[in-house]
C-alpha cells in the first residue's frame, strides 16, 4: 500500500515536472532550437559573417550594437531591420539609427540561410547570432545562444526613440531603462563593456567638450587631458568625424573599457556614470584586477538582453527578407 502511495506520487511529481518544463520550452528559447530544423544554421550563420569581418573588422562593433538595438524596442524581434514604407517610419528611421551598419551582412546570411532551409530561421535569431560570432572573431570570447525567436511585424521610429537609452543619460536614467527590459544593474555594467568595441561620431559627445553647462566649459567628470585631445579631433557641431570608444584596440573586445571608464576616460555621460554608483563602480574596479570576470560575464548579460520580449511558438512570422514583413 505505501509503495504503491509513493509510486502514484512519484507519477504525479513527474508529470507535474514534465508540465512545467513544457511551460518553459513554450515561452522561452533553447540552445540548438534549430538542430533538426535547420541543422547547419549556426555554422551558415558564422561563415557568412566571418566572410565580410574579416574582410572589414569594424563592421563587429555596429553587428553587435544592432541586437542590443533591436533587443530594447519592442523586444528581440527582429524589428530594427525593418525599412520604412510609404505610410509607416520604421525605427531604422530614428536619430539613433544614423550609425547602424552592417545590414548587407544580416541580408547575406539570411539569402545564406533561405537557400538552405527556407522560411525556417528567424532575423531576429540571425541578429543575436551574429552579435556573438562578431564578439568571438575580435578576441576569442563566446557563448552558446539560445535561439527560438521569431520575426515581429511592427517597427515604429517613436519606440527607437522611447526605448534606446541615450549617451546623455545618467546612472539613475540608465538603471531604469535597464529594468524597464528587466535588466539588472550588473548586466548594465557588463554591457556597457561592448563599448571596448567600435566607434562614435563627434556629436554623440562634444556636448561634454564645449558649453556643458553653458560657460563654454567641458565636462568636469572627464578627464581634462582626454578633453583637450578630443578637441583636436572633434571640433563643436561636427556630424561627421569618427572616433574610436577604446582608442587603440577598438577592434579588440577586451577590459580596456573600464580602465578607459576608470581614469575618467569613458566617452560618453552613459559611460562615466559607471563611476557614480557602488555597485557599477566596484564592477569597474574588479575588471582592472587578475580576479575580472567580464569575459564570463558578458556571455551571461547578452543571453539576458536576448531574452527581452521574444516573439515564440505560433507568434510573429519568419521573415523571408529580414527588411520586409512577408
Ligand atoms: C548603456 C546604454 C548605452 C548607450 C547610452 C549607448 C550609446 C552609444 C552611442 C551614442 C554610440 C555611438 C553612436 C555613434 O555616434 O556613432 C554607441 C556605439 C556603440 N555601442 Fe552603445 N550604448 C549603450 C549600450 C550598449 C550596449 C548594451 C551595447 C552592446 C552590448 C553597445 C554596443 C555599442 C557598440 C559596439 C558601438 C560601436 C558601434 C560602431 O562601431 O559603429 N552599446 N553606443
Ligand atoms: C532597405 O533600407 C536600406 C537602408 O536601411 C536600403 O539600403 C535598402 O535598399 C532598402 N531595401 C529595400 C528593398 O527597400
Ligand atoms: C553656450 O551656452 C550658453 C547658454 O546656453 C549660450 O548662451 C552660448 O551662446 C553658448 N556658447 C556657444 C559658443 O555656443
Ligand atoms: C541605416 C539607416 O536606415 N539609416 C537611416 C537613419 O535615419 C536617417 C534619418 O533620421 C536616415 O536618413 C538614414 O538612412
């Protein structure tokens, strides 16, 4: 009698487990969700965008940008790769777009991918996929990505300009626009390493160079010597000129970015303010010792980012073109 409660009970928890692992499968995403479906998806993905990085290094730095920029506006869904069309301005669209490239490279994988399994792999996987081999190519660093999502059919310039947060921001600004995506304050310091890659337009700081509060004065949380060498190459109201974030080794994805934050060299406001907060600036600190955890870190906080508002299961579409609806 007693073996035959605990065997029923048994059956019970098992199914009761069965359950709620099926719960979470539904809803969420799994490492090689295309493994029967599309078995070389990730390694079509992966030698397509190896084959224009390695041809132009910096296009990692606007692949990796672009998942965090679809990831903020209405989830990862694809929706930053959308064009506008003659009734709706799509968020490529937005101010903050200006310097996303690298959209051929997410066209070419996906014309990769629909000649070998049509209609199966989702641009909003393609992005997140991307996003790691770019990292993985600069220094090594990778991480298993979790794959599932599926395409959105809305892209609306208003919600880039809503959701991406700005390099004006400060700490408190910046730890809400994280938790609005439930994001925590230690994924906004690890993320905000991705800045160790890439570059910046003059515009997106000179604010902090000339006239911060309106006495023709410079931003008093950077350091005086950065601001005098940027000035020699950012002059005020330049929209054009360029700078790497991590001058020197912006091409390498490495820690350099929170030494650069550490001596009061981090390019933007969103970047300094690192330094204004306990946890993020004991972040910063541990990254400049032997006992640094950012490369364990990083792979950790992007597969948080890649989770926001996934489209799964019957939701969304699977794109045929990654810049139009089917
Ligand atoms: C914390 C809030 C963030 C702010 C305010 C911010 C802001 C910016 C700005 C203003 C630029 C320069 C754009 C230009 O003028 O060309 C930039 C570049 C970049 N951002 Fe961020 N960002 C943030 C977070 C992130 C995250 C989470 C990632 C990825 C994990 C990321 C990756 C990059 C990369 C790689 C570039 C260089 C792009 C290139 O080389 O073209 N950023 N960011
Ligand atoms: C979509 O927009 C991109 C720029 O964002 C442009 O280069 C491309 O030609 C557009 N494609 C189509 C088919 O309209
Ligand atoms: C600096 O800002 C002040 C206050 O906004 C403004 O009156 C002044 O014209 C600005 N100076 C320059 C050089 O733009
Ligand atoms: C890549 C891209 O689509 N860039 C667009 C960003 O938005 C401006 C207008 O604000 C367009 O002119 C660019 O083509």
């Amino acid at each position: 009698m007693a073996v035959q409660k605990l065997l029923s009970l048994l059956v019970f928890q098992l199914v009761l487990v069965a359950f709620v692992l099926d719960i979470a499968n539904a809803q969420g995403l799994k490492v090689g969700f295309y493994k029967s479906t599309c078995p070389q998806a990730e390694e079509i993905v992966k030698e397509t965008a190896a084959s224009f990085i390695s041809r132009a290094p910096s296009l990692a730095g606007p692949l990796l940008r672009m998942h965090f920029h679809d990831c903020f506006v209405r989830g990862c869904d694809g929706s930053v790769l959308l064009n506008s069309t003659s009734s709706n301005q799509a968020e490529k669209d937005a101010f903050p777009n200006l310097s996303l490239r690298g959209f051929q490279v997410i066209d070419a994988v996906k014309d990769a991918l629909e000649k070998k399994c049509p209609g199966v792999v989702s641009c909003a996987d393609i992005l997140a996929l991307v996003a790691r081999d770019a990292v993985t190519m600069m220094n090594g660093l990778s991480w298993q990505v979790p794959t599932g999502r599926r395409d959105g059919r809305v892209s609306k310039l208003q919600d880039a300009l809503n959701n991406l947060p700005a390099p004006t921001f400060g700490i408190s600004t910046l730890k809400s626009a994280f938790a609005a995506k439930g994001l925590s304050v230690k994924d906004l310091a690890v993320l905000s390493g991705g800045h160790t890659l890439g570059v910046s337009h003059c515009s997106s700081f000179t604010n902090r160079l000339y006239n911060f509060t309106g006495k023709n004065d410079a931003d008093p949380s950077m350091d005086p010597n950065y601001v005098a060498q940027l000035k020699t190459k950012c002059k005020p109201n330049d929209a054009t000129t360029i700078v790497e974030m991590d001058p020197g080794s912006s091409k390498k994805f490495d820690v350099d970015y929170y030494t650069l934050v550490s001596k009061r060299r981090g390019l933007f406001q969103s970047d300094a303010a690192l330094l204004t907060d306990s946890t993020t600036k004991a972040y910063v600190q541990l990254q400049l010792t032997s006992k640094s955890t950012f490369a364990k870190d990083f792979g950790v906080s992007m597969v948080n980012m890649g989770n926001i508002g996934v489209l799964t299961g019957n939701s969304g579409e699977i794109r045929k073109k990654c810049y139009l609806v089917n």
